[in-house]
C-alpha cells in the first residue's frame, strides 16, 4: 500500500486553539509549590537522661560559678545533680535573674556532659505554709525567685519543703501552701520545669510527715503538674520503716495509694543518725545510719521504681543529701550507690572532693567563731536579764 502524502500549507494554525490554560500546564521538572517549602519541625530530641536508665547524683556547690557544679558532677562520677539557684538561707536582696550568656553556658556544658536530670532545691527560709503575712509574702517571693532561676538554668524539676504551720489547723495550712505555690508560679511560664513537693521528718510543726499530706498538696496543685519528691531520711524519721523489706513493700504500697508512684519524680537517698519515728532530720552516710545498706540497695534495684512500670517515669533519679565532712566523703556516697544498685556508673575521678583540706579549715574556722559568736550572745542577753 502506497505511503499517505504529507501535504503542506501555508495556513497558520489558529492561536487561540493553541493557548493553554496555565493550570493545565504540568511540567513533571517543576512544580511551582516545590520553589519554597518549609521543612516540618524537627521532633524535639528528648533529654539524654530521659532513656529509663537508673540516675545517680549528690547535690553539688554552685561556689564560684554554676559550672562549677556540673564538673563536680562529673568529676564525682554522677550522671545527675542538685544544685541551689542562690543562697539557700538568705532572703535574697539582689537581681533575682541569671545573666542570659551564664545561663546559656550552664545548659549548653550540662547538654555536653549529658547530665540529668537536674533539680534544684528551693530556699530552706521559705514558708509556704507560714501564716504571718510578712513571712508568706517573702516565701512566694523567693519561690518565684527559684522557679525563675530554675528555667534560666533549664532544670528539670524544683523541690520545696511544704513549711510549718506554726498554730494553724493542719488542713488551713494545706491549703495555705497550695495557694502560696499558685501566686509563686503565676506570670510563669513553667515550660519542662515540674514543681516538686519533698515529704519531712516531722519536727515541730512541719507540715509533709504523713504521705496523706503530700498528696492532698499534690491533688491541689494538679492542674500545674507539680508532683513529690521523698526523702529515704526523712520518711525514716517520720515513722515510716523503710529499712526492713517488708516495711519498704508497706511504704511503695502507701505511696500507691496516697501520692501515687506516678507522681513521685525524684528520690532523696540520705541515711538516717536518728533512730525510726525519731522526727528529727539529720542525714547521715550510706550504710552508717539506722537504716543501713541493705536497705538503699533494695530501694534502688526495686521493680516498681524503676522506668519499665506503669508509673511513666522516664529514668529513676536518685540524688545524695549526705553530709560531707571529711574530703572524700562526697565521692565514696556516690560510689556506693553506684555499688549498692548492681549497676556500672560513670568513672569518677581519683581523689577529687568538694572539701578540700584546706576548705575544710577554713569552714571549721568559721564554725568555731560563729558557735564563740552566739556563746558570747546568749552570755550578754543572761546578764542583762539578771541586771533587769
């Protein structure tokens, strides 16, 4: 079959039959939308301590500089720490804030050295619970102080001690805390930093002896998130026998159903000098106090309070308390922990301590001519007396 002719003219196609509608148009090379398209957000990268991995670490001096505390963390063989945002007992007069450049320094270091989680402890002068309104107004005040402090820093969790009471009815001052904390956290944003509550011994009139009191505190502030922090000394004093296995399945069980393990975000581990139900603090070193190293070694290898439970803990901080009082003391508390929990911790390095010899001179100076000081005092205030 013979080939069909091409055939030519000179006619000129019609334009418009030629003109395409641009949406029509679909280059497979480009896409117009693909000129400029913003990359989704990243997923926040969660903290390094946020694995469930068990966390060990004492409170350490910001002395100098708040690095200082980190290296000492590190250098002490910890992967956690506490620190103070200021002076612990004194009203503060200065500049509440951090500087910005120090404050980025800390978290920056901190994120290198991998160290978390961080907590920091509240004043020791603040009342929360105090009636007088002189005293109430500088404890919210100091309150909001930390917290301010405490989210410059990037910490992850505050503790505070609830407070005395003084004359007040228990259930007055419950609720005087649980409004305190509410004007102490309002204009703030608290961001990743959880406000703690920290169980006492029972001395006096403190208020947080009994499991039932933190929790009630812990239910009114839920709405902030705020939960515990317990204290293994303070629980011991305050009647609760942690230091025999079945008073330690007592005390979980009581946590349950008071407070809630699921609440309770932060462990104190402090041996205790005074004896069960003594209502006194004093912490003493692990393994030489009432409750012994039996019972910190099953405290830290317990089931239930570990990350792999229903409680959602993210990791299973556990921070010393102990009394430093000779150089070294420091370094030998976290190691025992590390051996009590079965565990392997970070290497800490040889013969490093807060207290250092000569410190030690100076701070035993200093005690010395504080205790003549209020010798001296109390002698001059009994001769008046006996003047008058």
């Amino acid at each position: 079959m013979p080939e069909p002719k091409t055939i030519l003219t000179n006619t000129a196609p019609d334009v418009n039959e030629l003109r395409l509608d641009p949406l029509d148009v679909r280059d497979e090379r480009f896409d117009p939308e693909d000129e400029y398209r913003p990359e989704p957000p990243a997923e926040p990268v969660p903290p390094a301590w946020v694995d469930g991995s068990l966390r060990i670490g004492i409170h350490t001096s910001i002395s100098g500089s708040y690095l200082n505390a980190l290296e000492s963390a590190r250098r002490l063989g910890c992967n956690a720490l506490q620190i103070f945002s200021a002076s612990p007992r004194m009203w503060s007069s200065g500049p509440s804030r951090i500087p910005d450049s120090d404050a980025a320094a800390f978290r920056a270091r901190r994120e290198e050295l991998g160290l978390g989680p961080l907590v920091i402890h509240a004043n020791y002068l603040i009342n929360l619970a105090g009636m007088q309104p002189m005293l109430r107004t500088r404890s919210i005040q100091a309150f909001h102080d930390d917290l301010v402090r405490g989210i410059a820093l990037g910490a992850d969790f505050l503790v505070v001690h609830p407070g005395a009471r003084g004359e007040a009815k228990i259930e007055v001052a419950v609720a005087t805390i649980i409004e305190s904390v509410k004007q102490a956290v309002r204009r703030i944003q608290l961001g990743k930093l959880r406000i703690l509550i920290e169980n006492t011994a029972g001395m006096g009139t403190a208020v947080g002896s009994r499991l039932e009191e933190v929790a009630t505190i812990v239910r009114g502030l839920s709405s902030l998130g705020v939960g515990a922090c317990l204290d293994t000394a303070h629980l011991f004093a305050a009647g609760y026998d942690i230091s025999t296995e079945g008073g330690l399945e007592a005390t979980i069980s009581q946590i349950e159903q008071t407070i809630g393990l699921e609440n309770v975000y932060v462990w104190h581990l402090n041996d205790s000098k005074i004896a069960l139900g003594g209502k006194v603090d004093r912490h003493e070193h692990i393994g030489h106090g009432q409750i012994k190293a039996a019972a910190f070694a099953r405290i830290l290898q317990h089931p239930k309070l570990g990350a792999s439970i229903t409680t959602g803990m993210p990791g299973r901080p556990f921070l010393l308390e102990t009394p430093i009082e000779e150089p070294g003391d420091d370094r030998r508390n976290v190691a025992k922990l590390w051996e009590l929990s079965g565990e392997e911790g970070p290497a800490a390095e040889k013969g490093f301590s807060m207290l250092t010899a000569a410190l030690k001179k100076k701070l035993t100076a200093h005690r010395k001519k504080t205790a003549k000081a209020v010798k001296d005092a109390a002698k001059k205030a009994l001769q008046k007396k006996k003047k008058g």
